[in-house]
C-alpha cells in the first residue's frame, strides 16, 4: 500500500462498472492516517477536469497545479472506500485552503 496522508491527490485504478478493464482516475484522500491504519482502506473523493459541469457537493480546486494536477479540476461530492492496493502513486497535495473548502462542502453533503 503507497503510504498517503488526507490532503494528498493520488492516482487510483478504478475498474469499469462492467468489470472490462481499469483505468487510473485522480483521487483526494479524505480519511486519516489513523483510519488507514485500522482498516487498510482509503477514503477519496473523485477527482474531474470537467469543470464546466460543477454539481452540489463538488469543489473547484484553486491550486490545482500544486495538487499535481495537469488540468483546472474538481473535487467531486463521488466519495468512495477503496482499498489501499488500488493506489497507483501519488501526485501532490491539496492546499489547506482548498482542504477547508472541500471539508465544508463534504459536511453540507452528508448533513455533518
């Protein structure tokens, strides 16, 4: 398991819903260290460059480029638990400003 922090912008194999193949999709790590540890899983919020098309619970990534980022992104509100072997690399790091953001926005979405 690539060792990751909350904060950090990783590569994840996601497989297709139809079992097909896989492809490598950006991923934020919400959850702790504290969780990885215990449980060998990670939580993350998906990650897209389609800005254009910005949907209640997601967050527009002010410091893209210092996330690792290639293209101005969003963090979606798409949340998932995914184990930590599905890590590829990791790319960057959120800014703290844009972890505030998206920690609020997480709140309002799941009523925290």
């Amino acid at each position: 398991m690539i060792l990751c922090r909350r904060g950090d912008v990783v590569l994840v194999s996601f497989v297709f819903t139809d079992e097909s193949g896989r492809k490598l999709r950006p991923a934020v790590v919400i959850s702790t260290p504290a969780f990885h540890r215990a449980r060998r899983e990670v939580i993350v919020a998906a990650i897209t460059s389609n800005v254009r098309r910005r949907l209640f619970g997601d967050h527009l990534i002010a410091h893209w480029k210092a996330a690792g980022l290639l293209f101005p992104s969003i963090a979606t509100g798409i949340v998932r638990t995914i184990a930590g072997t599905m890590i590829d690399r990791r790319l960057g790091s959120m800014a703290k400003r844009d972890m505030d953001e998206l920690d609020g926005t997480l709140r309002r979405s799941l009523g925290l």
